[in-house]
C-alpha cells in the first residue's frame, strides 16, 4: 500500500508551482485530479513538443493524474468543483492572485462546508501584504529574492538553469500538505496553507542573506566557482573537457597540493595559507592549477583527484546524465506511458523498497471528465448537457 492512498486531491493548477507538487503526491498513490481549461488545458502543453511531440515541462510534472476541463467562469462548471470537493482532502490552488478567491475557493469560504479540507495556496508573494496581487514568474521570483544577485559572473548575473523558484514553492507545498494530512489525523480540521515564491526563495538564500548580514557585503558572483571557497569550481583540462572540483578544509589543500598538483611548496605559499587567502589569490592559483591540468586528461585528472580524495565531478551535458552510469547501476529509470507512447522517466528519489511509486500515464486534457462526472453522479443526459454549453 502506499502511504497516500486513499487521498484525494483536486487541483486548479497550471505551470510548474503547483503541478509539480501535486506530482509529488501522486507519486505516493495519492489520487490527483486536475482541472484544466477547455480547449487547450494547462498551458505547459503548447510549451514544446520535445517529448514524443508532448511538452517537457508537462510530461516532468503531470504524470499519474486524472484530467477534467471545466470553464469556472460558468456556474456550472464551479458547481462541478463543489461535487469534487464533497470527496477532497486537498484543495491546491497555483491561480493567479485573488483568482480562487473570487470564485469562492478560499479556505474561509469552505472551511464551514468542508471541515476537514486542507486547502494550499501557493502564489507569488502570499495572500497580503503591498506585493500580493503582482504576477510572478520563476525568473521574477529569482530576481526578487536576490538570487541573480549571487549567480552569474563578475560581468553579468544568469538565471538558474532550472525553474528553480517554482520547484521551491512545489516543495514546501508538498512537505506541508504531508504535515496538514498529519495533523488532520490528531484533530479531525483541515487548515489553510499559505505559499509564498518569495519566502520559500528567502528561505534557500538564507546562506548568503547571513553571508551579508548587517550590511556586511554579499558573496560576489563567480560563475560557476564557489564565491568563498576556493579552489572549488570548473577548471579546463588539455583535452578539453572541464572537471568541477572543490576543496573544503585545508587538509585537503595539503592533499591537493602534494598529489594531485604534485606541488607540496604550494602548501607553504603566504597568498594560499588558509582558505580567505586562496579566494582572495583565487586568480593566481587558478593559473596554476589550469597549468598542471592543461598537461592531462579528464579521465588521468578524475583518478588523480578520486586517488587523492578530492571531491570531483564530471561537467555533464544532458545527454549524459540520461545516460550516467550511477542512475543506470541504482536502475533509477522506468517508463510511463503517454497519448504519444511510452516516456522515459525517473523513479522519484528516497521512496522505500517496501511499496512502488506510482509511475501511471501522462493525462491528455480532459481524458477522464466523463469518467468523473459520473463517478459523482451525473448521468449521461447531464454530461452532454455540460459538453453542450462548453462547460467541458
């Protein structure tokens, strides 16, 4: 059994935030059903086509989930939300600000009629405050919480490769919906969740917001390198591939210097006799250190380092992480199927051999509202109707 059958979540989400949450719960059996819009649904479907012709962003983060279109500017279509939630014990909402409100699914508005509903707002900047109703993208929220103030190089910031914010806030939701289900099961009440980009983007940048604490200054952007301890970052090999390494104490330093530079003077060098020196003559070492690989390898340099217990990494292209060798040994891969075929896709990480991950298939839009509707009561007069005024 997985811990999360049994559990029903009805999810107005679209994009990363919310879908990738509610992805999350599905995974542990949690049954998702996902209200999309009519006529094209959520809109990380037109996206691309990367993935057998579907979308990437929305094959990552919708397996495993029932779809229904419903048009919730029609009252029927919101009457169709109050049956489902009859039987919810999630409602997680990523609409825009005031949007969930307006139609009457905030947790005020429902907690008399669902006592036990758990309700998850997950917005830009959280439901008051002077920023509430300003819309918010991944790359806004990095901006916002600084993170493109520590990333980048000295000439220019750069955004994370990843949608970074979104993943945060999906996460946060996830952890705290697992809680709220926890406390549900003590005190029998639902209760409202309040996410905020922002502060969940506050939260992981609590390193250098310490960093620069009292108007101290923050950490400078270093590209790839670590922007307080060095030598910890890429460096370029004569073959022309890149290692990433990094060093964290100075018995490493020792090590380094004695077996992988097979410099051991370096070690008694004034300009790298502890770590704030070597950041502060991070350029000067770096030729040194780019003057020794240059004369190697990748795979001669990886040995060196892996001899010498130096932590390493590969600078992998996405081609090779599909194919890493450390994901295919744990068999960390499997298919899902999809209206275009089968996809390849991650076991999500740390889920324990005593139940299966639920690995189902990529939905279309508003593949099972039939099947829905008449789960909950509507009979085949009633959802032709519903089909008839473009409520689904």
């Amino acid at each position: 059994m997985r811990p999360l059958e049994g559990i029903t979540v009805v999810a107005l989400e679209h994009v990363i935030a919310g879908p990738f949450c509610t992805r999350q719960l599905a995974d542990l059996g949690a049954r998702v059903i996902k209200i999309e819009r009519p006529g094209g649904g959520d809109p990380t479907r037109a996206y691309d086509d990367r993935v057998n012709g579907l979308a990437s962003h929305f094959v990552w983060t919708n397996r495993s989930k029932e779809s229904i279109t419903l048009d919730l500017k029609q009252p029927q279509g919101l009457e169709v939300v109050h049956k489902l939630l009859q039987g919810a014990d999630v409602l997680l909402q990523n609409l825009a600000p005031g949007a969930s409100e307006r139609m009457g699914f905030s947790y005020e508005q429902l907690k008399d009629r669902y006592p036990q509903l758990i309700v998850c707002d997950i917005s830009g900047y959280g439901s008051d405050g002077p920023y509430r109703d300003k819309k918010a993208y991944d790359l806004l929220i990095q901006a916002e919480s600084g993170l493109l103030s520590v990333s980048g190089s000295e000439d220019a910031p750069a955004k994370a490769g990843c949608s970074i914010v979104d993943i945060s806030a999906g996460m946060y939701a996830f952890s705290n919906i697992l809680a709220a289900i926890i406390r549900r099961q003590k005190t029998g009440t639902g209760c409202r969740i309040d996410i905020s980009m922002l502060e969940t983007m506050a939260e992981w940048m609590s390193f250098p917001l310490y960093y620069a604490y009292d108007g101290a200054e923050p950490p400078a952007r270093a590209g790839a390198a670590h922007a307080t301890i060095y030598p910890y970052g890429p460096f370029t090999i004569g073959d022309g591939n890149t290692v990433m390494l990094g060093l964290q104490n100075e018995r490493e330093w020792a090590i380094f210097c004695d077996q992988v530079l097979q410099q051991p003077e370096l070690k008694t060098d004034s300009r790298f006799s502890s770590n704030t020196k070597r950041s502060e003559f991070r350029h000067e070492l770096r030729v040194i250190i780019i003057e020794v690989f240059s004369q190697m390898t990748l795979a001669s340099v990886t040995e060196r380092l892996d001899a010498a217990k130096i932590g390493n990494a590969s600078m992998n292209s996405m081609q090779q992480v599909w194919n890493h060798a450390q994901l295919a040994a744990r068999n960390r891969w499997t298919l899902v199927d999809s209206s275009n075929g089968p996809v390849k896709a991650m076991l999500p990480p740390g889920v324990p051999k005593e139940f299966s991950p639920r690995m189902d298939p990529i939905p279309e839009a508003g593949e099972h509202s039939e099947k829905i509707l008449s789960e909950f009561g509507y009979s085949n007069s009633e959802i032709d109707e519903l089909k008839s005024f473009g409520v689904i």
